[in-house]
C-alpha cells in the first residue's frame, strides 16, 4: 500500500510542516515503505507467541512504603519566603483573593 500526494499533504497540513514538492514525493516513497513493513509484519505468525508488557525481565526497584514520622511544621516552613506558620502563602494566580 502506498501514500499518494494528498494524503502526505494532509499529514503535512496536521503536524505544520511546511514541504517542498520534492519532499512530498520522498515522504509518499518513504512512508509507503514503512506500511508495506508493517503489512509484512502483520503475516508473522504468532499463535504460539505470549504477549509481552515489556521485553526485559524487571523487577521493581523502590523501597518499601513504610510510614514515618513528617517533618515538624516549623523545619518545613524554614526555607519558605512566605508563610503563616502553617501554610505556604504564594501570589493570587487567578485574581485576587
């Protein structure tokens, strides 16, 4: 199967890419070539096959989610510019409060 002209402009149109006609000719070409793989790929037979999530075998490497002790309010609060002794205060994003 390939890709004719108005479907590379199409494409071209979507992604805003601006292409010169000799770059449309070689991207019609080229991605032709690219589906007629994966057609090719699509005949493989693979009933015998397991589906993979990943090709490597991995194992998770966090630690163990244990509760701990926070930090005290006034340790977390050190290093703010602003705060009230409880909360961090910031500027008014959306107008003001």
């Amino acid at each position: 199967m390939s890709l004719s002209r108005a479907e590379v402009e199409k494409v071209s149109l979507l992604a805003r890419l601006s292409l010169s006609e000799a770059e449309i000719d070689q991207l019609a070409r080229q991605l032709g070539e690219v589906i007629e793989y994966i057609a090719l790929l699509g005949e493989v037979d693979t009933t015998h096959v397991a589906p993979l999530a990943h090709p490597l075998e991995l194992q998770n490497v966090f630690r163990d989610d244990c509760p701990c002790d926070s930090l005290p309010c006034e340790q977390a609060m050190a290093n703010a510019p602003a705060h009230d002794g409880q909360c961090y205060l910031v500027p008014a994003v959306l107008g003001d409060a």
